[in-house]
C-alpha cells in the first residue's frame, strides 16, 4: 500500500509540473500586466515596480526565477495587498478554511453514511426513497441558498445558533458546516447507498445471514467495510472541492479564510 501511495504521488509530480507551466506562459501571453489600471503610472514608477517584481527580465528568465522560488515554498509578492506576500496572506486565512472544510467533510461524512446506509437496507420502499429525495434536494440547492435559510430560521426566528464569526461564540461553527457540507453529504449518501446494494447482493453476505447472524452485524462487521469503498475513493476530491468552494458560506458568515481574499481579489 505504502509503495503503492508512493508511485502515485510520483506520478503527480510530471502533471503538477505541466500544469504549473503551462500557467506561467498563459498567464504571461495574456494581454496587460498586473500595473495596467485606470490611475496612470509614471513610466519610470513604473520600470521600478517591474524591476522589483523581475518582470523586466526575459520571459526564460523569469519562469527560471519562478521555478526557483516555488521549489524555495516562496510564493512572491502579493499585487493586490501591497507589502504582503502571498505566503502571509494563506498563513493568515488557510488554516480557518481547512478548518472550516474538515468540520463540513466530517458532517457530510456522518450524515451521508447513515442515510445512505439506511436507505440500502430497504430498497426501493419509503425507507430509501426519503433519505434519497433529501440527498436529491441537498445537490439541487446551492450554498448562497441554503446558508442564509438556515441563517433566518436558526439564527433570526428561533434564535438557537450565531449568525455570524468563526471561534467568538459557542455553536458559530454549526451553521456554516452545515451550510457547507450538505451536498457532500447528498453525494456520500448515494455513493454509500450504490456501494451497500452491491455488497448486500455478494453470496458471502447471504451465508452470514443464513447462519443467523443480527442484521447489524452483518451491515457493521461484514458489508459496511466494502460498501464504503466508493465513499473512501471520493474524500480526497470531496476534502479538495470544500477548500476551493468554501468562499461563498466564508462571505456569508464572515469567516476570516481565504474567501475574503478570493473575493476582493476578483
């Protein structure tokens, strides 16, 4: 398993690479610059700045210098927050969001197992097709209208949860995980769901109920452990589109994470 997780890691590294280049040269053949505004610059200010920030330098140069600073961990200057660099700015917000994602995932993890295992132990009756309805509800409905809903009914009317901030207040972490987390929840419910029909129709799992064992333990001890495969397999991608689609719940509850930077960056 370990030289396994080793050889793909390797493997990333030719595509991280790609992808990282062919981002310079896109980047660099768009028209403008990062000093082209309304406000004129001097043309001298403005050979200082390009001088500070190694844009006078020959394209070659320059991805040269990138490279370099990239294998250092430095991420450079940031042109939208002067005298800040782009390191500070992820120290500054990066830990928050994670947090913020690992409390969604462990939500939808939770909830989306436990409906998608209920509802595979009685298929095609109300007890499957309640969770599943919900989990069809819970893609459909997108975060900018799901977070200020569950805002004015638990927050304004019944006066149960913060509104807003992140760390200040008891319980002000539960409604932007929520808010978060529940399409991936819909999603792990399903993926549980199809991986538990699979598994419960294998000959095995009949022989442990033929030879009279409780129905929980052959879900907990015989099925649930291959059932959850597809759910494993889509963690990783899970945990990843949480980090990147979490500055919309951020603005919604004032969260101090990347997402006010995604969006005053914009």
């Amino acid at each position: 398993m370990i030289r396994f997780i080793l050889w793909r890691l390797l493997q990333a590294i030719p595509v991280i690479f790609i992808v990282i280049t062919a981002t310079f040269f896109l980047v660099r053949s768009a028209p403008g610059g990062p000093f082209d505004s309304e406000k004129a610059v001097l043309p001298e200010v403005k050979r200082a700045l390009e001088a500070q920030y190694k844009l006078d330098l020959p394209l070659h140069e320059q991805y040269v210098a990138y490279l370099t600073d990239l294998s250092q961990g430095d991420l450079g200057p940031s042109f939208k927050y002067p005298g800040r660099s782009v390191n500070e700015i992820l120290g500054s917000g990066l830990p928050v969001t994670a947090e913020l994602g690992l409390y969604a995932l462990s939500f939808a993890l939770f909830i989306g197992v436990l409906a998608g295992v209920f509802a595979a132990l009685k298929p095609n009756t109300r007890q499957d097709y309640i969770p599943m309805g919900l989990a069809m509800i819970g893609i459909c409905m997108p975060s900018f209208l799901l977070g200020p809903l569950l805002v004015l009914v638990f927050g304004i009317y019944l006066d149960w949860l913060p509104i807003a901030g992140w760390g200040d207040l008891p319980g002000d972490k539960i409604l932007p995980s929520i808010t978060l987390g529940s399409a991936y929840a819909a999603y792990i419910a399903r993926l549980s769901r199809a991986g538990m029909l699979e598994i419960l129709s294998q000959d095995y799992i009949r022989t442990a109920r033929a030879k009279g064992l409780p129905e929980w333990q052959v879900v907990t001890q015989h099925a649930l452990r291959g059932g959850l495969i597809p759910v494993i397999a889509f963690l990783g991608p899970a945990f990843a589109g949480l980090l990147a689609g979490s500055f919309v719940v951020e603005t919604i509850f004032q969260i101090p994470g990347l997402g006010r930077f995604y969006v005053q960056a914009a």
